[in-house]
C-alpha cells in the first residue's frame, strides 16, 4: 500500500489525475464510484478536466460501492442520483453505463448476486474509488464484515447513521438502517483501489487501514492484502500513523517514472 500525505486539494488533484491516466489510456475504463465526502473534490478535477481538456467518459462504464435500501427512486440521498448530480451527468457518462445493486428489488439476495455477475461480465473494474468510515469500514462494509465477502445486505452501525445523517436534514432517524454493499471481496477484485480519506475523524481508521491487524473488526486493513492500493490521506487523517515519516520520506524520493 502506497500512503501519500498532502493537502487535501492535492489528494484531490492526484486521484483525477490517476482516474485521468486510466480513461486516456484506455476509454472502456471500469471506474468504481464511491459517494459521501470524500471523493467530491476529485469529483469535480474530473469534471473540470472534461471541460477543459476533453476528457471524455463516453466510453467508460461505473459500478457504485453501495446503495440504502428502500429510498423512494427520487431520493435526493439515493446514491443513484448522488453520484450523477455530483459527477455523471456533469461529465459525458451515459446513465446507462452507470450502475449500482437495485435496493429496491423484492428479492435483494437476487439482486446482489446479479451486480456481481454484472461486474464480472464487464470484465472487473480498473480503477475503485473508495472512501473510510471513522468505523474503518470501505463500501458499508461495516466491522465485523467477512473478509471474503461479496455484494449482500448489511445493517449500519449506529455510528454510520450518525454520520450519515448530515444527508439526511441531520435527522438520524431519516438514515435507512439497511444497505447493499460491494463486499471486501469485491473491493478486492479491483485492479487499483485509490482510497480518500481527510480530517481527524478519520485518522484511527487510516492507522488500522495502513498499520493495524489485518482484521474484521477494521475491515479496510484486507487492503493490506491487495498488490495496488494508494492511499491518499491529509495530515490531520494521518495524525495517528506511525509510520508517517517513512511514507513522506518515500513519496519525495519516488523515482519520476514511477507513478502511483
Ligand atoms: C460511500 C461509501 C462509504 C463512504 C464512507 C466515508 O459510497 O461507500 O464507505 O466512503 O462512509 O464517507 P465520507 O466520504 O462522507 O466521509
């Protein structure tokens, strides 16, 4: 795992440019979207870089990490019509290339394994954009998560509720207890996961991600597992890693044909 320690706008500023590479390289790129937070300044690099420089989503396909369950399809917190308000439909992805587990399907277990097969069948995704619970949980993956698990139903922790409820007016209650989850297993599947994490809140999930046990009680440490992973993190998200001089100390050395 690579853990790059700069200001949040540069973190920003790097994961475009990683999604950027990816879709210049190869246009059919498999993007993995995640929302909340985190990934909104990267968000909007992209949008800014498909204005100006023509970078160009046509051709590319997204798979979501996650999605509540039982939100009516208008939703404004539905993260169906989060992740095209804050990036889709202000770049040129097609709406049908865009996708996420049906939440609202009758028969949910049918439901996630049909995502899975539907990202197998898309041959994988490329690039995973993930962002951290306080919790240490990636998608809503929550602790306690199978390290080997696949897209299924998972209850929020009172935590994530809380978090969450900022989307939701501040009301806690509006938070939907259930969601459907990429599992880690999934997650693990992507060939570069690239996981944001800003301010102070985040630090303690940031050190057992990087330094910690590889465990389900902080389910993003399975990424320690993973052969490509770059961790962008702020100073105060950093603030508890022990090993942070040595990561800033590699990143200012890393040779200029290395890239993350
Ligand atoms: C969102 C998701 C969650 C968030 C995490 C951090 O699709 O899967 O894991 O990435 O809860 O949320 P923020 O970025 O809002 O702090």
């Amino acid at each position: 795992m690579e853990v790059v320690i700069r200001p949040a706008p540069e973190l920003a500023t790097l994961a475009a440019d990683i999604v950027e590479a990816a879709v210049r390289a190869d246009p059919a790129s498999v993007l993995g979207l995640a929302t909340g937070s985190s990934p909104l300044a990267a968000y909007n690099a992209l949008v800014r870089r498909h204005h100006e420089n023509g970078l160009s989503f046509a051709g590319c396909r997204a798979f979501m990490l996650d999605e509540y369950v039982g939100l009516p399809l208008d939703h404004p917190a539905r993260y169906a019509n989060v992740i095209r308000e804050a990036f889709t439909a202000r770049v040129d992805f097609r709406d049908s290339k865009i996708h996420g587990p049906d939440a609202n399907a009758d028969d949910l277990p049918a439901a996630c394994a049909a995502y899975e097969r539907l990202i197998a069948q898309s041959g994988g995704v490329d690039i995973q954009i993930v962002g951290i619970g306080a919790d240490g949980h990636i998608g809503f993956n929550e602790p306690g998560s199978s390290l080997g698990s696949r897209t299924r139903l998972k209850t929020l922790t009172g935590q994530t509720l809380a978090d969450n409820a900022r989307f939701f007016g501040g009301d806690v209650s509006a938070v939907p207890r259930h969601c459907l989850t990429q599992g880690l297993a999934t997650i693990m599947s992507a060939r570069h996961v690239v996981l944001l994490a800003v301010g102070q809140s985040k630090a303690e999930a940031v050190h057992q991600l990087a330094e910690g046990a590889v465990s389900a009680r902080w389910p993003a440490s399975v990424l320690q597992h993973h052969p490509h992973v770059t961790a962008l993190v702020d100073e105060p998200a950093a603030s508890m890693l022990e090993l942070a001089g040595y990561y800033r100390e590699t990143y200012a050395a890393k040779p200029p044909w290395q890239r993350l």
